[in-house]
C-alpha cells in the first residue's frame, strides 16, 4: 500500500492524516471550511461540540513540544473527546518493536486515535500501517518529513487574509532543509494551486535539486526573493538538526537573511509575515517584524486548535456505507 | 401516489400572523433562528414578514447531530452565526420539517452553548409527525400525514416548493 493511500479509506475519505502529500485539492478545500465552523465555536461561551464524546485521543509525543502539543489537546477537549498526554524523552525511545508494544498497549486501553511526533522521518507512517483498524493516527511532526496540520492552519490562516490562492506568491525563507513544515507547506500551496513558490535559503540551508523538483524557484538573495511576494513564511533556525560548519554565525546569517522592514519593503504592500515557532528573534526574523501590523504570528497560533479540529473530526468519522436517505431525516 | 401539498406563501402568511400574535403576547425583542439549510430560508422569509428589529441568526447543527458515528460531518457545513447575545433573550427557532424531534434536539443543545435564553418557541413549516423524542412545535404551518417511508422535503431557496419522495418509488 502506498503513502498516499494510507490516508484513505475505500470511499475516499480521511481515515488518518500523515501527509499532505497525494491529499486532492478538494479535501484540503473541505478541512478548510470545516475548520472556518469551528473557528466559530472557539468563539462561543461554551468552546466546545459534542462530536468525538466518549472517544479517547492519546498525544504520543517522542519529541518536546509546547504549542502544538497544547493547540492538538485543546482541539481535542473542544470535540469533548478525553485526552491523554504522554511524553516519552527521545532517549528512552528506541525504533522498531517498542514503538510498537506501544502503541499495541494504547490499543488494548481503547483508545482511539494517536497524535504522533516523532524525530524519525516516517514515524508516523510505520505506527498507521500497524494501527488496529478502528484508530486513527494524526502526524504531528515526524522527523524532516512533514508536519500536515501545521501547513494545513499556515493556508487556513493565508485563505482568511487573502481570500484565493491563486494569485498569489508566497516565499519560504530560512533553513527549508532540515524543516517538515517548509516540506508540507510546499505540498500544500501547490495543491491549493498558488501562482508560485520561492524558496530563499543559503545554498547549505537549501537542496536545490529537491525543491526544483516541487516546482519551486530558488533565490540565495533575500532582495531578489522577496520581490513582489503576497506571504512571506519564515521558518526557525534548527540548530537541534544543524552540524557543524552549516551556518557562518548567526550574526551573518541575520544580516544575510534576517527579515527586517528594510527588506521586506521589497514585498508587495499587503504582504502576510508567518512563522511556525517558535521565534529566534534577532536570527531569522527582527522583532520590529515578527510583533509588526504585517505579521500574523499569533493569528496562526490561534487558528491552529480549529484547523486540528477538522483534521481529527474528518479522520474520525467512518465511512460507513450510507444510502442517500439514511443520511436525510433526521 | 400523489399528496395534496400545501402552497407555501399561504402557509407562510398564517404562521407569520400567528406568530405575531404569540410576539404581542408574551415575547420581548425576540432573536429569530433558522436551521440550515431549510429552516434557514423559511425563518429568512417569516423574518421579513414580521419585520423584526434584531437580525436573523443561523444554526449549522453538523457539529451536533447524534448520528456523527454513521455519517460523518456534512461536508457541506457551514459556520452557525448568532448576531446578538442569547443570554436572557425570547429565541423562536425555525425549522422546514419537524419530523423525528432530533434536529431540534440538537438545535437546542447548540443554542445552550451560546448562552442561557428567557424561552424558546419552535416554529416549522410542516410538521409530518414520526417523533422519535418529546419535541412539539409551537406554530405549526401544516401537517402532514406521511407514511414510514416517506419523506417530505423543501426545495429552494428560489422559489420553495415541496416535494414528497416514497423510498418504495426509488
């Protein structure tokens, strides 16, 4: 079975969330406005919907995280699902058969549907082929490969500023090597079917090959790269995945690639500034910038709990053969 | 096997005196709440009729319904609006079909989440009878004697117009 099918069920329909990759520009289309009705509901004196009552979500994560580990548990309790929280340090975790006994032991709790991040590319991947068939896996990051739902609310957040996608042009700046979100983003925008993608990165910070073969157009030149772009995304410096003799020094870098207002003038005036988080400020990104009344910083962080709130409700619905009128009375 | 249905701008204008006289009554700046799709477009319709001060809220009840294990989300689901506060408010809900009393269920679970109302008056075009839970409706259009099977179903938004299909008939 392939990568892209694995998402699918026979209908068609989300059954875990892995990738965006080999996802159709209609599903995306449809988590989109799922997640414009529960941004709603975020905004009501009772945050919270009956949907996922009585089903068990565990957050299994193998890496530290404090944002997206929060915004997956809150989308969770606003679909009144019980959720639980297990950190395992990266050292304790070993590949192979104890990820397995795992998630075999999860299982055996009823629970549900895993939140899984991951350092190893493909982690997610592996625990969804051997998942029991009643459970669901959503990838919260795994290792360089992808991180779905943060692309996902990163054009959730661009659709509500710019209302259509295909006009516009959108550069990812910084270290897209080592970066899962730059991948999934990349994946995305070119599904919703943007006009163009950049990439602005120093040659050791930027497989070139790799992104041509997205469709991507390549920029060393922060200048040239930013010219006339409608959304700039910058992305953190990993230092965590960085060897040595990648970078110059971060003063260079800052100075090289930094986003400042001198060279995001050459964007066009209603440009949109993302970024995933969490901010070196004064590496990548100056906080005149990042706090500016371009920026959208904060907006993402906000959108981030409706969007996994579409991504674990579709997942979790079973496609359970339906006639026309089973579906109508109600 | 044809119904006699009712015609629906007749219909309207008695369910828009009736529910005038309830307003003069008993009911304080009462917010009007359709349910999507077809409790929508008759609230959209009562509402003008009665010229109400407070604008028309809407009800998306995808993310309540009590059949979510069998049949998912409505991909068609949309982001329910209520313009003003609920708290302490005079509601009348509007709905197309009252017919098993789930969508109303849901309906009612919903508005609690935006607050406590002073009282709720449901209002449905038709009413087919069928209930499944104890819901009645406040003002009634028409009723409608339907056999199991059948199923009555609003058509619009322009024009209305109703339509009875028989599972039986394919």
């Amino acid at each position: 079975m392939d990568r892209a099918n694995l998402q699918l069920d026979s209908a068609g329909n989300l059954r875990h969330f892995l990738s965006i990759d080999g996802l159709k520009r209609a599903l995306l289309v449809e988590l989109l406005d799922t997640a414009e009705s529960f941004a709603e509901v975020t905004e009501r004196e009772v945050k919270k919907v009956p949907l996922l009552r009585g089903k068990t979500i565990v957050n299994l994560f193998f890496e530290s995280s404090t944002r997206t580990r929060t915004t997956f548990e809150l989308a969770a309790k606003r679909l009144s699902a019980d959720v639980v929280n297990i950190n395992v340090p990266a050292s304790a975790a070993t590949k192979g058969e104890s990820l397995l006994d795992t998630l075999r032991n999860l299982e055996a709790m009823h629970c549900d549907m895993f939140v899984i991040r991951h350092p190893d590319s493909g982690a997610a991947h592996f625990i969804a082929r051997h998942a029991a068939p009643h459970v669901s896996i959503i990838n919260a990051g795994d290792g360089r490969h992808a991180h779905p739902t943060q692309a996902m609310l990163d054009m959730f957040t661009i659709r509500r500023h710019k209302k259509t996608f295909q006009q516009l042009i959108v550069a990812i700046v910084g270290d897209v090597s080592h970066s899962r979100v730059a991948r999934s983003q990349i994946h995305a925008l070119s599904t919703l079917g943007v006009q163009e993608i950049r990439a602005i990165a120093p040659r050791t910070l930027l497989p070139v090959e790799a992104a041509r073969a997205l469709g991507v157009h390549v920029y060393h030149d922060m200048r040239e790269g930013l010219c006339n772009v409608d959304v700039v995304i910058m992305l953190r410096l990993q230092y965590e995945r960085m060897q040595g003799g990648m970078l110059p020094s971060e003063h260079e870098y800052y100075r090289l690639y930094g986003l400042t207002e001198d060279k995001l003038s050459h964007a066009r005036d209603d440009v949109m500034v993302m970024h995933p988080g969490p901010i070196n400020r004064g590496v990548e990104i100056d906080s005149a910038v990042a706090d500016g009344p371009r920026s959208v910083i904060l907006q993402q962080v906000s959108h981030g709990t409706a969007v996994r709130m579409a991504v674990m409700s579709r997942a979790m619905q079973r496609s359970i053969a339906t006639t026309p009128s089973a579906k109508e009375p109600l | 096997m044809s119904k006699r249905l009712p015609e629906i701008d007749a219909v309207l204008d008695g369910m828009a005196r009736r529910l005038a006289d309830t307003i003069d009554d008993s009911l304080d700046a009462p917010l009007m709440v359709g349910i999507r799709t077809g409790g929508a477009w008759i609230a959209e319709r009562l509402h003008e009729r009665l010229s109400l001060k407070e604008p028309l809220g809407m009800l998306d009840i995808a993310f309540y319904r009590d059949d979510f294990s069998h049949v998912g989300i409505d991909p068609m689901v949309r982001p329910s609006h209520l313009p003003v506060d609920l708290e302490g408010r005079d509601i009348i809900l509007v709905d197309d079909v009252l017919h098993t009393g789930r969508t109303i269920r849901a309906a009612l679970n919903e508005l609690f989440d935006y607050g406590r109302p002073a009282s709720v008056k449901l209002a449905v075009l038709i009413d087919r009878g069928g209930r499944e839970l104890p819901v009645q409706a406040d003002i009634v259009g028409a009723e409608l004697h339907l056999v199991q099977g059948e199923h009555v179903k609003l058509q619009g938004p322009e024009p209305l117009s109703l339509e009875v299909r028989s599972d039986v008939d394919g």
